[in-house]
C-alpha cells in the first residue's frame, strides 16, 4: 500500500465512515490537534528520563489514537468498517487521568503560585503538550458547540472531559519531572 492516495489533493479528506470534509473542517482541525499532542508526548518520551513517567506517556499516546479515532468518527456513524473497529472513549479513561494525578501530586510540595513553562527539558516539553493539549480541548468544545447549534450533536461528550483531565495530568507531570530531577518549578515574578 502507497503512503500517498491523491484522494486529498483537492483540499478534502474522509472521516471514518467514508464522509469527505474539507482539510480545514472544525472536526478535522480537532484531531489534528489530537495527531500534534501525541507528536509532542513522542518528543517527551524520546528524553527517556523517567520510566514511571515514560510508560504513562506511552499509555497516553494509545489513549490518544483512540480519541483522534473516535473525533473523525461522527456519532451517528457505525464504528466498524470491514476489519476495522472504532472504541470510543470511555469515562473511565478521565477517571484514571485523576488517579494518575492524585499519584503525582502526592509527591509534589502545593502550589502556591504561578509557575512559568520550564525548567528541566522533559518538564519544558510536557508544559508544550500541555498548551497543545488545551488547544486541542478549545477546539473540540467548538465543534460540540457547532453541532449542537446545527440541531445534530455529533461528537462524543468524553473526549472534552479526557482532554481536560488530561492536560491537567500533563501539568503535574511536568511539575513531577522538575521535582524527580531536584529542579524547582520557575516561579512567575510579575
């Protein structure tokens, strides 16, 4: 099989089920803010500095395949195709996110006050998979909110509870890796 098709060379892709949309879709927008946050997690892992952290990091990369698979399928869509099964996110996977949050702060002083993105290399790329993962959240609010202004929600609830819970985990993370490495957290002096 060609990685390339030519089936997009017009400015349209298909979502699951067979649908085209244009490249610049709300939907297709989401997901591929999903594609960037796990392409920075793959840089975060890539440090190797932290085989706790790294297997989670892992774990969270396959959650997010699910989700991006989950975000180009339309709700009203079958979720099998040929060989092909599309899981959607449960609301378990938030509630493991808060576990794996509750894990990390327990070892972490209390904030007491704004801290700047930084610190040791694998905090400075989790605090990057964190924006990217806020901006992923914005736009997949936006497309909850489209669809259901069109009168069609479309889209799975979870995914916005997962991404929320999940960027908090990425900023305890970040925090946990500065804390395991003896960095403190750069504190913000306005």
């Amino acid at each position: 099989m060609r990685i390339y098709t030519r089936t997009g060379d017009l400015g349209e892709t298909g979502l699951f089920g067979g649908e085209r949309v244009y490249k610049d879709d709300l939907r297709v927008n989401a997901y591929g803010s999903v594609d960037e946050l796990n392409a920075v997690l793959g840089m975060a892992l890539a440090l190797q500095v932290d085989s706790e952290i790294d297997a989670l990091l892992l774990s969270l990369q396959n959650d997010l395949f699910m989700l991006g698979s989950d975000l180009a399928t339309p709700e009203n869509e079958e979720l099998q195709r040929g060989r092909v099964t599309i899981q959607r996110v449960p609301p378990e996977k938030a509630q493991s996110l808060e576990s794996w949050i509750d894990h990390f702060e327990a070892e972490l002083p209390p904030l007491t006050r704004f801290i700047l993105p930084g610190g040791t290399a694998l905090a400075a790329h989790l605090h990057f998979a964190r924006t990217v993962c806020r901006r992923a959240e914005r736009m997949c609010v936006s497309l909850v909110r489209l669809t259901e202004e069109a009168g069609k929600p479309n889209i799975n609830p979870e995914i916005v509870i997962y991404l929320n819970r999940l960027s908090d985990l990425i900023f305890v993370l970040a925090r946990a890796a500065n804390s395991r490495q003896g960095r403190e957290d750069v504190p913000w002096n306005p």
